[in-house]
C-alpha cells in the first residue's frame, strides 16, 4: 500500500516554559507574552478523496462530523478538500445514511503537501471496503502513483503512450512505457494516453487521457470487480485530476514523451486503519 510520511506539528516554546526571566518586571512580562511574534507551525494538506467502488450509489466523506462533499462522490469520481487533518482524525464514508467504511489518520506529513485517498472493493464476494493512502514528494515534474483496486481474475497492464494527436505529426513514432502498479513515477510535461491493455497486449480494455502538468500530482488506478453476488463492473481506468491541455503552452503542447519515466518511490504499508 502507499504511505503517509510520519511527521508532527510543532511548538517552539515547550508548554509551561517562561520566556522572561526570573526578576522581570511585571510590565514587560506581560507584554512579551501578549506580544509574541512566534507562532505555531501548520502544513497545508490538500485531502484527495477517490472512489473506485463499484456501485450504483454515490458516497460522501465526513471529517467526524462535518460533511466534506458537497455533492456525493459516484464511481470514479474524486474530489479534493483542504480539512484541518489531525493524527487520530477519522474520515467516515457513508451511502445516504450507511456507514460504507472508516478510515483513521495515524501520521501527518511535515511539509505542505497532497495527501491521496482510494476507496475501493476489497474482493469479489463481499461488499466490504479498503483503502489506499499515499502522500506526493514536492517534485518539479509531474508525478504518477499507479494502483490496481481491480477485483477478479483478469488480468490487464496500463502503458502511458504519447498522445495519438501529437505522434502523428512531423512522422515521429507513438512510444509507449509500461507503468508498475504499485509505484510512482516522474513525467515531462505534455499530452499523454494511458491505455489498459489485456495480456495479449493488443486488446484494448480502456483509455484515458493525462495532461501532465509540472509540480502537479496524479492518480491512475485501474478499477472495477467481476462480482460473484451483485453486479459486475468491467475493468476501466480512473486518472484524477484531469489538468487543463491549455495550461501547458504551445511549445509544451507539440512536445513528446521525451524523458523515460524514473520511479520515485515504491509502495509502502498504508499507515491508514480502518
């Protein structure tokens, strides 16, 4: 599973601690402590929840009480939030007012950063649920985490090509790369495809498309369940957020796959409970 780095916020002034001398003035001991220019220090976390459940009905998100969605999360669909996290904080998930599975925060990064939720089948018999957490290093590319939530027995591989649009011009050949479940890796900026394909590695299974953008993060999950009770799902892919083409500039747009994809970090053991 992918892993939330451990991390804690921090105080400067351990509590209980005088910051004024033994002897001072009652005049200046309070107004040192009521004029203190030192503060706590805070990280922003900007939560991205996805739900690759296959199921007819949306879910939404709670921080404890609060309700973080706003309009309810359907089949691969995601959503981002900016909660104030704290260790031991529980994300519930609920169908209207069911309990879908809960998730609790054992560690925070120390460092802005974005922190990526999956929720997802947990086999292809039972309705139960499970997760997968991973928090983005600060990069100056483009990054990918690549997940399999995927429950059956077939078998498929997502490969990140250029994009069909932009291989067809000035006669350069379309590459393609496989990409690892289970890992992350550093992408130019540009305009790519991800194709799932079968075994065969000619049957395509689905497609997607990624606009990498520098210093942005992304999801690429391949989902859905051949369910032995209920309804089935057909593999599919899930790619989150889905960047703006324009955003990339006219030079940028006409490039292609040129950097070969570097693995940055491998899956690790979530440090999410449910």
């Amino acid at each position: 599973m992918l892993r939330f780095i451990s991390v804690f916020l921090v105080s400067w002034f351990a509590e209980g601690t005088s910051i004024i001398a033994a002897g001072a003035s009652k005049h200046l001991r309070q107004k040192s402590l009521g004029a203190s220019f030192i503060s706590t220090l805070e990280f922003k976390h900007e939560l991205r929840v996805c739900n690759a459940y296959p199921y007819t009905y949306p879910m939404d998100v709670y921080l404890g009480k609060e309700k973080l969605t706003e309009t309810a999360l359907s089949y691969k669909v995601c959503g981002t939030f900016h909660p104030t996290l704290k260790v031991g904080d529980k994300l519930d998930f609920k169908i209207s007012d069911t309990s879908a599975g809960s998730f609790t925060v054992q560690d925070l990064p120390q460092n802005d950063a974005v922190l990526m939720l999956v929720i997802f089948r947990h086999d292809t018999r039972s309705t139960a649920v499970s997760f997968e957490s991973h928090v983005f290093a600060n990069l100056l590319n483009a990054q990918v985490a690549v997940l399999d939530t995927y429950r059956g027995n077939a078998q498929a591989t997502p490969r990140i090509e250029d994009a069909q649009k932009h291989s067809d011009k000035e006669g350069h050949v379309q590459r393609s790369e496989e990409l690892r479940y289970n890992s992350v890796v550093a992408l130019n900026q540009g305009v790519y495809d991800v194709v799932l394909h079968a075994l065969d590695g000619e049957t395509v299974k689905a497609k997607h498309q990624l606009v990498a953008l520098n210093r942005e993060s992304y999801l690429v999950v391949r989902c859905g369940v051949e369910a032995e009770e209920g309804q089935a799902f057909p593999q599919d892919l899930l790619v989150y957020p889905q960047s703006d083409p324009a955003q990339l500039g006219s030079a940028t747009r006409s490039s292609l796959f040129a950097a070969v994809l570097v693995t940055v970090l491998s899956v690790a053991a979530s440090v999410f409970e449910a």
